[in-house]
C-alpha cells in the first residue's frame, strides 16, 4: 500500500456580526414612538417615566439624553433634526454612561446616624504590595485603597533596628518596611479624594511607650484640625459621617491594653504572640480552638493580666497618644458572651478572625447583631491566608459587622462581592445598615441571620446581549481559529435562603451574543442582597475562559432596561464590554 500525505486547513473566522436591537427594544421603540420612524424627547420622557423608573425626569432632561446620542453618533445630525431612530434609541440604552444600573456617585442615604450604623470600606494590612510573608511595604497600596473609596486603613507600627523610629511592616515575616511619616503624608494628601467621610486608621501597636509618643506627635503635626480628637476618654456613642467629614479616626487600644513592649533585657518578650495584639484570640476552651490558634503561647485572658502587672511601670510619656484614640479597641475577659455584652456608657471595636466569627454566628448570632447596633465589630482574614486571599463577607454583613476587613491587594468573587457592596451609596465607603439589623421589638429580640423569613420582594433579570470584547481583547484570546462562544452567569448573593446562581446557554461563534434569557430570583432579604454577573467563554477541552464580571448591590437598582459595565478580575472596569439587561422587581 502506498503511503500518502493529508493536509487539513482551518479557516479562520473572526468577522464581527453586529447584533440588531432586541425584541423588547423595538416593541417600546414602537409602542412610545407611536408607530413612527423617529421619537421625541416627549415620547422619549414617557418611556423614561413608565419603563425605567425615572419619576423625577423632565422634558429638559429628555432633551439632554436626545442631543447627547446625536452629538455621539451623527455629528451633524444634531443641527437638523431632534429626534431618535430605533438605532439611536438602541444605542442611547446600551451606553452604560448615559444608562447605567445604579446611580455609581450619588450619595442618598441618611449619614447623621452614629458611625456603628454602617457598612464601612476596610482594609488589612493595607501597607502590603503582594502577599502576607515577603511582599514589600508601602504607600502605594494605600493610596490606590483610598482612590477606590475604602475608609479603614490598617497600619502595624513596630520600632525600627536602633529603635528611634517607627516602621510599617508586617511584624515577624519578610516583608520589608516603610517609613510610618511617609504613610501618613499619602493618607493625608489622598484620603478625600474618592470621599469626603471620614478616613480610620487602624493602628496594630507594638511599640514602647517612648515611641507611641513619637506616633502621637507625627499624627497631630501631619493631620493638625483633620485629626478628630475626642472630648471625653471614652465615648458614649460614636459620633456620625456627617459630623466627621473630612476628619481621620485613629483607632487602637488604648496603651495600657497593651503587653510591656520590651522586656528588662532590651529585647522583645518571649511572650508576644506569633499574631498581632489586635488579631489575638482570647480564652477559648481547647476543644474550641482551629489548629492554627492553638499552638499560639498564652490567651488573651493571661496577657490582660501581665497587662495589669505592667500598668503601673508606664511614663507617662503615652498619655498624648491615649488621648488621641477615639475608637478604642480592645477585648474583655471571658467568653464570647461576655465579649459581646452592650455597655451602657461606652462603646468600642471588636476584632474577630473570621474562624472566630463563623463559630460566633453558630451560637452567638443574635448576641453579635445586639452588640454592632452600638459597637463596632472587625473582621479580619485568618493567619494563614498567605497570598493574600479573601473570605465570605456575606457572614460579617448578615451580623452587622461595619468592618469587614480585606486584603485589597488580593483579588477573586470573594473581593469582586466587597466592590459590590461599596458601590452602594455612591461609593463613598459608608453604607447605612438596613433597618431589620437595627429594630429591636418590644421583648427585646432583634434580628435573627439564622431564621427564614418570608419572600419579601421578586426580582426579574432579563439578560438580553452582550457588546465590546472584540474592542477590549485580541481575535485570537477566547479561541484560535473562530468567535467565542458566550455565556452569562446571573445569581445572588446575600442571606442563605437568597443564594443562587443561575446561568443562559452558549452562545456559539459570536462576538455579540444575543441571549435573551429571563430568571427568577425571590429576596427574603433584598436589603442585603448582592447581583452576582459574570460572562465565561465556553471551551470543551478546557477550563471556561474568564470573560468580565460585575457586582450590584441589589437595593440600588434601576428599574427598566439597562446597560451594565463589565469589569475584569481585579475589578477594573473594562474599556467596552457591556450587558444589555432588564431589572424588574414584582
């Protein structure tokens, strides 16, 4: 037999196809333009008002929305004529400028509420580049947090080498440091720049008094009127955004919380556990703890009492830095019981890992809602999460934790779930709790995270199409030799009863795909409600491409056809890419 040679041959198909408006787009194009070929600004005000929502619109603003699509699409046309085709129409929806989903910069909630009412944007270790271990320190990550709109930033302050300086590091790792002055020059000149609420800084001390002297110094010459002093030693309610705008918070224990920072020898204390004093644990039973918490040396219940042994030997050089904390934090003996009891004439923060909280909600859930109604509760990521992962921040949200606090510098749906929640409000990074977290009854019962409740409210999502990959990424990255084939992934996050994820099929060989696909989802708690959307490229052979993504807080929806930003890993918007979608509430 003889041998032969074969040659196959691709051909590769990468023309884009433009997508026509959808069904539903045309049916209000018809029904508001009344049959004709062209609307006016009358009839575009019409649909505005019964089809989008806007009850507040004007005639005038219709005619803004008119000139705007015509000045974007027919550069001359604006001079001749006034009024939309069914394209223009098609166009004016599907632009996330002119249509978005939510209002991104509108502050419209109640801000003269006591800070203890809020969700708060928070970071950890906000100084780090990279990961926990051996990243490098600085003020960069802190100012891209703060230009995001985050409020909390954490600093961990330790002596430098000789001892007469201070350093932001991560104490016990690699990492290596960054001066503290240089730190709060940027927090200065950059904390009001996504935001006029005010900014916390979290101080993780390890210092000795001497040196928290000099910290009490650099603050007051650095911030000067910015800085927000408190009357009294401690407050009796927290005061509120409003009140504090353009004001930063220092917020840590007080010096006397703290273990005698050296030893007699110079050097530090053995018993200075391998965590932060913040992020410590404090006396669990043994049976309750993870394993990462007990190979740590002592409890907090053994460090307040060397606390006590040590107090008296304190100069009284810290007395300038004490008088500085508003937010004072710290954690009292005992159980959790007893560390989330109310006090009647002060409040205060509380750290928790997230570990801690998880076993908190088992037992304690009410407890910790009871106690965030006055109090402030952070939640920080466990020890070991070395690359600067993420948890679920739903957990701290349903207990009415204000700082849920994450490594900005890290990235997944665990931080695309905080971008959504934080563009609730504007984006200020203050989100006022719902009302269900802080109603008490008449027998003193509050909100319960664990208990079911009735269907309150229906939402409908319409996912219509999709636009702008072939703009935002090379022919060539979803498939070699033809147009990705698109899906979208539409679900909620919130409650446990609410959770759900939904998705349309693929759609083959296109770079517009055109779904239109309806689902379902019924909110027992909308309040708390996050839109989860993502778009995947469908491969057979291999892990589903990453194709954008976005988060919504579910409250802040507009109602009507929408067009909706897709943003890309680390939760950058993408230049182009956009959902057509529909959001009804029944």
């Amino acid at each position: 037999m003889g041998s032969y040679r074969m040659c196959v041959c691709f051909t590769r198909k990468f023309r884009v196809t433009e997508a026509g408006p959808p069904g539903d787009v045309k049916e209000a194009f018809n029904k508001y333009a009344e049959g004709g070929t062209h609307m006016t600004a009358e009839q575009l005000r019409r649909f505005l008002l019964e089809v989008q929502g806007d009850d507040g619109g004007s005639i005038s603003d219709a005619e803004k929305v008119v000139d705007q699509v015509l000045k974007t699409r027919h550069h001359l046309a604006k001079f001749t004529r006034h009024t939309l085709t069914l394209d223009d129409f098609h166009h004016y929806l599907f632009s996330s400028d002119l249509n978005p989903p939510i209002n991104y910069d509108q502050v419209h909630q109640d801000m003269t509420a006591p800070l203890s009412h809020y969700f708060i944007y928070t970071g950890h270790n906000s100084y780090l580049t990279g990961n926990q271990l051996s990243s490098d320190c600085s003020d960069v990550p802190i100012i891209k947090a703060l230009k995001r709109g985050v409020r909390v930033v954490e600093l961990d302050i330790w002596p430098n080498s000789t001892k007469d300086d201070v350093h932001v590091l991560h104490g016990r790792t690699l990492t290596t440091p960054v001066e503290l002055m240089k730190c709060l020059k940027s927090i200065k000149e950059h904390a009001f720049s996504a935001s006029p609420y005010p900014v916390v800084i979290t101080l993780e001390d390890h210092l000795t008094p001497h040196l928290q002297a000099k910290v009490a110094k650099m603050l007051a010459e650095t911030f000067g009127d910015m800085l927000f002093v408190p009357q009294c030693e401690c407050l009796q309610e927290f005061p509120s955004p409003e009140e504090l705008k353009y004001k930063i918070i220092i917020s840590t224990k007080p010096p006397k919380e703290y273990l005698k920072a050296e030893s007699k020898d110079g050097t530090r204390s053995n018993s200075v556990k391998a965590r932060d004093s913040d992020d410590d644990e404090w006396g669990k039973e043994p049976q309750n703890l993870t394993a990462d918490q007990e190979d740590e040396t002592k409890s907090d219940s053994d460090i307040s009492d060397e606390n006590e042994a040590y107090d008296n030997e304190r100069p009284l050089e810290a007395a300038d830095y004490k008088r500085l904390i508003a937010i004072h934090a710290g954690k009292p003996k005992g159980g959790l019981k007893d560390v989330l009891k109310v006090e009647p004439d002060k409040v205060r923060r509380l750290s928790l890992s997230e570990q801690t909280l998880e076993k908190a909600a088992e037992s304690h859930g009410t407890d910790l809602v009871r106690f965030t109604q006055k109090n402030i509760l952070r939640i920080y990521p466990k020890g070991t999460r070395f690359t600067s992962s993420n948890y679920k921040p739903l957990v701290g949200w349903m207990h009415g934790a204000q700082m849920v606090a994450f490594n900005m510098q890290g990235y997944g749906r665990a931080m695309w779930l905080m971008h959504g929640m934080f563009r609730s409000n504007g984006g200020c990074g203050y989100v006022k709790k719902p009302d269900l977290q802080m109603n008490v009854g008449p027998d003193g019962q509050v909100f319960n995270p664990k208990e079911t409740l009735p269907v309150k409210k229906t939402l409908k999502v319409k996912v219509y199409m999709g636009d702008g990959w072939h703009l935002d990424f090379k022919q060539t990255h979803f498939d070699l030799y033809s147009p990705p084939d698109f899906y979208c992934k539409v679900g909620i996050a919130g409650v446990p009863a609410d959770q759900i994820m939904k998705k349309t099929k693929p759609k083959e060989d296109n770079w517009t795909p055109v779904w239109e696909q309806e689902f379902t989802f019924p909110l027992t708690v909308p309040e708390l409600a996050l839109l989860r959307i993502e778009v995947h490229e469908y491969d057979m052979s291999e892990k589903d491409d990453f194709a954008g993504q976005t988060c919504l807080p579910v409250s802040e929806l507009k109602p009507g056809i929408r067009a909706v930003p897709l943003s890309d890993r680390k939760g950058e918007m993408l230049n182009s890419v956009r959902l057509l979608m529909r959001f009804d509430f029944v």
